[in-house]
C-alpha cells in the first residue's frame, strides 16, 4: 500500500514562502549596502535559505536586486513623510527634503550603486516614483507661491532633483565629493537651480 505524502497546507506554505521573501529581501538590503557587488549566494546565507528557494522566489540576480531596491525606497518613503513639504516655506521645505532623502540615500547608497549596475535607468526611476510624487508636489507649490521657477517643465525638474541626488552618492563613492560637502553642494545645487530667473532690464 502506498502511504499518501503529507502536505503542507496551503495557508502554512504561503506563510514560510513570505518569511523567506522578508528575510531574502532584509538580507539583500544589508549586504547590497554594504557591497553593490554582493552574490546571491552570499545573500541566500545571510537570509537563512537555500540558493534553491532564493531562486524559487527571484530567477535572477537582476529580480533580486529589483526586490530589494523596492523594498528599500519602500522603508524609506515612510522616513520622508513630514507635514513640513505641504506647509513650510516651499525654498525651507526642498531644503529639508534634499538633508533626510540624503540621509536615507547615503545609508544604502552602495545598494543604489548595485541597482545602476543591475537595472535600466528607467526602471530605477519607476521605483522612486512614490517618493518623487513627494518632490513634485513640492515644486508645484513652490511654482504657485512664486518662490520656484515655472520657466521650465514641472516634471524635468523632478529628474533633475532624481539625477542630482544619485550623481552626489556616485561622486561620493569615486571619492571626487567629501563626505562633509555633499549636503551642502545638494542644497545649494538645487536650490540654485529652483530660483526663478532675473527678469532682465529693458
């Protein structure tokens, strides 16, 4: 007689399926901020699994890397709530933003340098838009109050806040921008760049 194999029941297997997606993802987002060149292999141990079930999860190292860079703009997006982007001074405002996501890019900078090795640009992008939506509305407000420039499009300033930001970790990682310039080369960089133009004289 043939035993019948026991089975997990579904509700347990989905359960051991997500703390593994949880501890893959926490273990990426520590190693990858620490070596953009960290393996899968390396991450599946520091997780606890195998490289069998990291790999049910995510087929590739490019999946994975994708993962942790949404799982970490994720945390961090909860970091830069602050009612101070809808009520202070729209100038005061971008300034506090540009310190905390600095602050937060900083600490997992080497995990976005991994990202730009691993993924399109483009779809880096699309996973800051929740957090960008945050910036565009910040110049939008600015735009209204009269205190940020309206002489270029909306949108092509909040790349510029994107692309600036990310250029200041990969200067910083080359060693061509200090440690102790970068807030203030963001700050002055964009708001600079924010300023409405001089009217000239007729």
């Amino acid at each position: 007689m043939v035993k019948a194999v026991a089975r997990q029941p579904v509700p347990a297997r989905r359960a051991n399926a997500e703390r593994s997606i949880a501890a893959i993802l926490e273990a990426g987002t520590r190693l990858l901020s620490a070596d953009p060149g960290a393996g899968v292999a390396d991450i599946a141990r520091e997780a606890g699994v195998g490289r069998v079930t990291l790999y049910g999860h995510f087929p590739s190292r490019e999946a994975l890397v994708d993962a942790v860079l949404d799982h970490a703009v994720r945390m961090a997006d909860g970091v830069l709530e602050d009612d101070r982007i809808d009520t202070a001074p729209p100038p005061e405002a971008m300034e506090g933003l540009l310190r905390s996501s600095w602050e937060v890019l900083d600490r997992h900078r080497r995990l976005f340098l991994a990202a730009d090795r691993a993924l399109p640009t483009e779809r880096i992008r699309e996973r800051h838009e929740r957090p960008l939506r945050r910036v565009e509305r910040l110049i939008a407000r600015g735009r209204e109050t009269g205190d940020f420039r309206t002489d270029l499009p909306l949108q092509w300033l909040v790349t510029a806040f994107f692309a600036i930001l990310h250029s200041a970790a990969q200067e910083l990682e080359t060693g061509r921008l200090a440690p102790d310039e970068v807030e203030k080369v963001l700050v002055t960089t964009m708001l600079s760049l924010l300023r409405p133009p001089v009217a000239k004289r007729t």
